[in-house]
C-alpha cells in the first residue's frame, strides 16, 4: 500500500470521528463553568486572569468552541458563548441532566473503553467504584426513567396503590415525583451505597411518605406486610446473569399476589438503538462486577422459570434501547388481555393460579 492511500485512509477516519470533539468541549466547559464566562464577549486574557486558570491552555478550549459553533469570535479578540448551541450549559436554565450525561460518558465510558486492548489481552477487567461513580449513574439513570412515569403514575391509580419499593433507588428523585402526586402511598428506597442514600434523605426531607434504607437487594425484604409495586430500573446490569432468576424468586416473596414490578433496563440485541445499547455493553462487560445485558429472550425465560408474566415491553427511548415492561407474579396476563375478562375476574385467576403454584412448591 503507498503512502498516499495510507494519508488518504487517515484523513477520511479522522473526518468520520471529529464528531467526539463536541462532546469533550462541552464536558470541559460544563465541568469548569467556562460557558457562563463566556455569557458576555469577554477576551481570554480576561476570563484566564479571573479564573486562574492556564492562559493557553484556556485559549486552546477556546479555538476549538469557535470550531465546533460553541463560541462566537466578536470583534477585539473577544469570544462569546452560543446560546442556540449551549443554553442547557449555561447558567439557571442548565439542565443537570446534560452535564450529568456528559460526566458520565467522559470519565466511565470512554475511559474504559480507551482500556480495552489491554482489558483484553491482559484478562484483568476494570472495577465499578460505586463509592465514587454511584451519584452521577444515579443521576442519569433517573433521567431515562423519566420517560416511563406517566405509565407508571397510571398503574398506581388504577389498581389504589398502597405502598411502593424502589430497589436501586438512587437519589429518590423518581420516589419524590411519585410521592408529590400519590401522598397516601407509602414508599421505601433501597439502595447498597451509603452516600447515595445519604443525599436521598437529604433531597427528601419535605415527603413524609417517602423512607430510605441502605441495603442489598438481593437480600432485602420489607420488615411488615408485603407490598404493591417494585421499582426495578437500571438494576440488571449489576446482577451477574446468573442470578437475575434467584433475585425475581426473591422478589417474588415479597409482593402481593395482585402486585407489579415496574422494570427498566437497556436490552442487547434489539432492533432499537443497537450502535448505543452495543456499546453500552461492552462497557458493562469490561467490568468486573458490572455485567452484559439481558436479551428480549433471556428475559422472557427468566421470567417464565420464576412464576412472573411479563407484559407490555416497549422501548421508552429507542435510540438507546432503553426498555419498560411489567412483571407480574403468577398471572395469567396474556389470557386476560386476549379474552377481556374483567378486573374482578383477573384478579380471581391471578391469586388462584398463585394459591397453585405455592402448594405444589411447598
């Protein structure tokens, strides 16, 4: 091969992937403030000397936010932040789901996936820090579950929700937006990292429905009666595939014959977002306590040997082949759907089809 299809191959691939440099512009601003700097034409020498920050190094960030349409060049070597392009970084109107997102991509995900050579060849896989990582996947995580609220919020009417339990919980922020609307129900967060459920309670002080307890979900079980509904958002990829079947079983336990588990997880192998959900797997999969992603089919089985239908699968934000759908213990769900019975009669079937089951299993 000659030198000039060697340069000319090098400089197509370099074209295709200047798409990153938005991304890492927009995370160092966010994560600096520089945006909010640049709200008023201001010169780099000014915004360096208020700042402190390094002269050239600020100017660099500079000339590629001109590049990528962050910045606009004013006259007198002053440079202004775009508006259009970067309101959600900017000042009140930020919008903390950006720059969690942004976080989130440049110091878990790219990272680990800039180590894949030697995670590799070498056979030694990255570790999750959940002490120093868990904030901002709870962040982000509670923004994709956004999506499914209104589902959700329809389910606890319909059937006079009681009491809810979010495994996994994070920072509350999904319990919170239940708890404004439903203040009867009572709720339970749960989650394994103590800072995490720290900031929840700290977040939640105005909801006097709303409780938080720092425990393994595998584990965990309500200290009274059972309950209606399980929050199961983004848990998958931290339970090793194994024993995905032994923590429905467990959940299975615990919540009422009529009850739900509301599910929300990324799915491998879809017809939806298959670049992203991929490549958000081979993240997990570099890990060694995070874990590959459930199929459609893997699902389906699961749930099939631990006594749940599962129900209504549909993707909530397809670019990212992020799915929702129910499980539901013992319940014949497709008979009643196919048939029309009524509630009344549903109902009937579900506790007698689970009556069944626990008799032969004892």
């Amino acid at each position: 091969m000659n030198e000039w299809v060697t340069a000319m191959q090098a400089r197509k691939w370099m074209k295709k992937n200047e798409s990153f440099l938005p991304s890492w512009h927009a995370y160092v601003g966010a994560e600096l403030g520089l945006f909010d700097e640049f709200r008023t034409a201001r010169t780099v020498e000014a915004i360096s000397e208020k700042t402190g920050y390094p002269h050239d190094l600020l100017a660099s960030w500079v000339k590629v936010g001109v590049a990528v349409k962050h910045l606009k060049k004013r006259p007198n070597n002053r440079f202004r932040t775009s508006k259009r392009r970067c309101a959600a970084l900017m000042g009140e109107d930020a919008s903390p789901g950006v720059k969690a997102l942004l976080k989130e991509m440049m110091e878990l995900h790219i990272p680990t996936m800039l180590r894949y050579p030697d995670i590799i060849t070498s056979q030694e896989r990255a570790e999750f820090d959940h002490e120093r990582h868990g904030g901002v996947v709870a962040e982000t995580s509670a923004l994709l579950e956004h999506f499914a609220i209104k589902k959700i919020k329809k389910m606890i009417r319909e059937k006079q929700v009681r009491s809810i339990v979010d495994l996994g919980c994070g920072h509350g922020g999904y319990l919170r937006k239940l708890a404004a609307e439903f203040p009867d129900v009572q709720m339970i967060g749960v989650d394994i990292n103590q800072k995490v459920i720290d900031k929840a309670r700290e977040m939640s002080g105005d909801y006097t429905n709303v409780r938080f307890q720092v425990g393994d979900i595998n584990s965990w079980a309500p200290e009274d009666e059972n309950v209606d509904v399980i929050l199961l958002h983004n848990i998958f990829h931290y339970i090793h595939p194994d024993d995905r079947a032994p923590l429905l079983d467990h959940l299975y336990s615990y919540v009422r014959p009529e009850g739900l588990i509301s599910v929300i997880t990324p799915i491998n192998e879809t017809e939806h977002g298959e670049a992203f959900s991929s490549a958000f797997n081979s993240f997990f999969v570099a890990h060694s306590n995070l874990f590959a992603l459930p199929t459609k089919k893997e699902l389906q089985e699961v749930s099939q040997n631990c006594k749940f239908d599962l129900f209504d699968l549909s993707p909530i934000v397809k670019e990212g082949s992020w799915y929702t759908f129910w499980l539901s213990p013992a319940s014949p769900v497709e008979e009643i759907h196919q048939t029309g019975w009524s509630g009344e009669t549903a109902q009937s079937l579900k506790t007698e089809k689970r009556t069944g089951e626990l008799t032969r299993s004892s």
